[in-house]
C-alpha cells in the first residue's frame, strides 16, 4: 500500500488511468516530448532562412550550403525507422535521453563550426539525435495518456511539430538579424538542457521485460534501409552546378540503386526472425494511406520553406528581420489551433478532420499561385495562416488514426515510419520543389534573381503544391469511404436484429 502511495505521488505515469492523467508528473511528461518534437522540427526549418547569409560567410555557392539542410534531412530520413524499432526492443527512455543529449552536443559545434564541411558533420550527428527524438516521442504517448485522450496529445505534439516547422525561418531571422548565423544553432543549447532534464525525471522507466538481446534487432534489415533511403535522398539532392540543379546520369543511377535496394529490403523483411517492419502492416489502407498523406503535405511545407524566405526578400523587398516577422504570424495560427484540433480528431473522428486540414491546405496554396505581388504582405500572411493551421489539423488528426490502436511493441517503428514519411515528404520537397521554383523563375541564380522572377516562380511552386494536396485529399477522401462501407450494417441486418429483439 505505502508503495502504491509513494508511486502516485511521484506520477507514474506507465498504464496511465483516468485519475494519473491529470497529475503535474503527466503534464511535465508532455513538456518534455513536445520541447523533443519542438527542437527536431526546428532544425529542419531553422537553417533554411539561414542558407544566404552562410553563402556570403563561407564564400559558397548555394548548391553546397543547401548541404545544411540536406545533411540534417538525410541522417533523420536514414536511420529513423530503425532507432524507433532500436527504442521498442532496448528501452525508450534511454534511447530518447541519449538522442537529446546528442542533439544538444551536436548544435553546439555547429555554432562553432569554423569551416563549411565541419558544419555540415555537425548537422549530420545533429540530424541523427533528432531521429531518436522524433521516432520515440509519438511512441510514448501511449505510455503517457490514457487512450480516450490520445487526440488531445497529438495534438499538442502536432502543435510543436507545426510550430517547429514553421517558426524556424521567423526565429532564424530574427537571430541572424540580431546576433549572426551562428546564434540559429546556439539556441538549441539550453532547451536541449531543459528537455533532457525533463525527460529525465517525468518519462516513464524502461520496462525491465524478458531479456532481449541483440539478436532481436534486424541488422541487415536496418543496413539495407539506410543505404535504399540514403540512395533516394542524394539522387533527389545531388545537384550539377548549372544553376538550374539538372537530373544527371548520377541521379539515374541513384535512383536505379533505390529502387533495387527497396526490392532487396522487402526480400530481407519476408525471410528475417524479427524484421525491422512486419510487411503484413502495408495490408492495412488506413497506414498506407496516412503514409502517403504525409509524405505529400511535407512536400508542400518544405515548399512554404524553400520558397517563403526568397519571395519575402526578393519580390517583396524586405529585410532578414521583418521577413522573420511575417512569417511568425503562421507559428502563431498553429499553436492556437493544434491543441483544438486534438479535441475535435476525439470527438469528431481523426479521419474526418483529416480531410478538413487538407483542403484548407489546399485553399492557402491555391491562393499563393494566384496572389500578384501588389497586396504585398496582407496577400502573403492570409494564405499562409490557412496553410498552416491546416498543417497542424492534418498532422494532429492523421498521426492519432494511425497511433491509437497499435501494439505496445510496435509504437516505436510505428512511429518511426510517420516520421520517415514526413521526412522523405520534406527532403522531396526540398530538392523538387526547390528546382520547380528555380525553373519557374528562370534564372540561374535565385538568390539574384529579379522581384518579377521570383513572384512567377512562387505563383507557379504553389500550383504545384495545390495539385499535390489534391492528390492527398482523394487518398483521404477515399480512405474514409472504405472506412464508412466497412463500419456500415449490410442492407436488412438492422430490420433482422430488430425482429430477433422482438422475438
């Protein structure tokens, strides 16, 4: 009894019940998963703002600089399904604090990086702890939460991942503005510290199951996804210096070694004892779907990304301080909706409001193909406030379909594989999306190009990105329709269950 008592004074917060989900221990568990999915999401989009203002002080081109971003990308995109599995077989809790520490460590050396290539390094270890927080913070909501309130705390962690997405150009702004390229990697530092801590002391302790050795690991399952995954990433990445970032021979064979690796990976998973994804999970719509859905809408966000900063500055005239503060209005939007918007994914149903956040994506990127340059600001703000308060909707209602009814020993690389579809989603449309506005723009230098060229090049970015989320809309839509016609009673069952009850 005095054990009990002690242990719910302290929160335990495994097998949350009604009663532990509102004791303080909870709710600085939650701080400590959203500040992981706050910071992950952050060094996607923070350094994006920064990429000319690296050009200019490491004498590069944008090509290389882009290798900021890309680094990063790729080692989350990588090595994100297996540490998620990694978490599932040799305890969460170590593996999340381990990564944070990692991320915190990497940051630093970023902002003291005195060459480009030691930047980009440090932004590749930096990427690889922003895998483990990434894959495992979903993972524990289950552990948290009781499961009538998962909505809820995916929305709050869609909240962050939309927040963090998003106020990274505005935040970078304002830092490079005020204190120079290096103070975008600094600020990790202490928020690194807090959610270590945090973690530390709330998130609930590593189940000590049956002893489980390394052999439950797929290690040639995990080899073969990293080198199928890195192939994809560079042939959508690497880039000749034409200006124009043309797909080359070396694409080709990139690509051909992509799609070769993916047909040895699906061999590997059907043979393995304990494969790193059960093939048997793609069988069902409902994941594939939310999958898909969520590669495409991550394109699009990495376009608002790409695209946003360069429009802001060069259509629009404005400085790296006030183009952080225009696009600070989008964070702003999404924290106030994502919380919300768990609740309604409860009450309403998650695929339902799916669909709500992709047509208001929808909406702001078809507004952006159409805006001339003259309503100026108002005519950029307005567009991206429905874009991404859609964002945080999609995200909040897509991740709690997919994560309420899973396994305990599958969250991790279930989670895992949301964040590997969000990533392939961004590294895509960093590299696509990114030479879409460059062949728009028809320049061969976008950070010279004119106000005119960059307007046209926006307006025609966004069309693409409209079509791409319709696309993800009819995934949805039609996803919902099996669903009904699945839940729906055959034609006279009711009338015949009706007449038993009499009977």
């Amino acid at each position: 009894m005095l054990k009990s008592i002690i242990a719910k004074r302290d929160g335990a917060v495994v097998g949350s019940a009604g009663s532990a989900e509102r004791t303080p221990s909870v709710r600085w568990a939650l701080a400590a998963l959203s500040l992981s999915m706050l910071l992950s999401s952050l060094g996607t989009s923070i350094a994006n703002v920064g990429l000319p203002t690296l050009a200019q002080a490491f004498n590069a081109s944008f090509q290389e600089v882009q290798w900021v971003v890309l680094a990063y990308l790729l080692a989350i995109t990588t090595l994100i399904v297996s540490v998620g599995r990694l978490g599932d077989i040799t305890g969460r809790k170590r593996l999340l604090l381990a990564g944070i520490l990692l991320f915190t460590v990497a940051s630093s050396l970023c902002g003291i990086a005195p060459t480009l290539w030691l930047l980009i390094a440090a932004r590749a270890a930096q990427g690889l702890g922003a895998a483990v927080m990434m894959a495992l913070t979903m993972a524990f909501v289950g552990e948290t939460v009781a499961k009538a309130k998962t909505g809820s705390a995916m929305g709050l962690l869609g909240t962050m991942s939309a927040m963090g997405t998003a106020l990274g150009p505005s935040l970078g702004g304002v830092l490079i503005a005020g204190l120079g390229w290096p103070a975008i990697f600094f600020v990790n530092v202490p928020l690194g510290i807090l959610t270590f801590l945090l973690a530390h002391r709330y998130l609930p302790v590593d189940r000590r199951g049956p002893k489980t050795d390394s052999a439950g690991f797929d290690h040639a399952g995990t080899l073969l996804l990293a080198l199928t995954l890195a192939a994809y990433a560079l042939a959508m990445t690497i880039r000749h210096h034409d200006g124009r970032g043309s797909f080359g021979p070396l694409n080709m064979a990139l690509l051909l070694a992509a799609a070769l690796g993916v047909g040895l990976f699906v061999r590997a998973q059907a043979r393995a004892a304990s494969p790193l994804i059960r093939l048997a999970m793609f069988r069902d719509p409902g994941l594939s779907a939310s999958l898909a859905m969520s590669a495409l809408v991550s394109t699009v966000m990495m376009a608002t990304l790409v695209v946003g900063p360069f429009y802001l500055s060069r259509a629009l005239g404005l400085n790296a301080a006030l183009v952080g503060l225009v696009l600070s209005v989008g964070p702003l939007a999404a924290a106030l909706a994502g919380v919300p918007a768990g609740r309604m994914a409860d009450r309403f149903g998650a695929q339902r409001m799916t669909i709500v956040g992709l047509i208001a994506i929808a909406a702001g990127s078809f507004v952006l193909s159409m805006v001339p340059a003259t309503p100026g600001i108002p005519g950029y703000i307005a567009p991206i406030v429905v874009i991404t308060v859609g964002y945080a909707l999609f995200m909040t209602a897509n991740n709690t379909a997919v994560m309420t009814d899973i396994r305990p020993d599958q969250r991790g690389v279930i989670s895992g594989m949301l964040s590997l579809s969000r990533n392939l989603g961004l590294i895509t449309g960093a590299s696509v999306m990114g030479a879409v506005f460059a062949l728009a723009s028809a320049t061969t230098d976008i950070t010279t190009a004119r106000p005119e060229a960059v307007a046209t090049g926006m307006r025609f970015t966004f069309a693409v990105a409209a079509i791409l989320i319709v696309v993800a809309l009819a995934i949805a839509v039609g996803t919902y329709r099996r669903t009904w016609r699945n839940r729906a009673p055959a034609p006279g069952a009711a009338l015949q269950a009706s007449k038993k009850n009499s009977g």
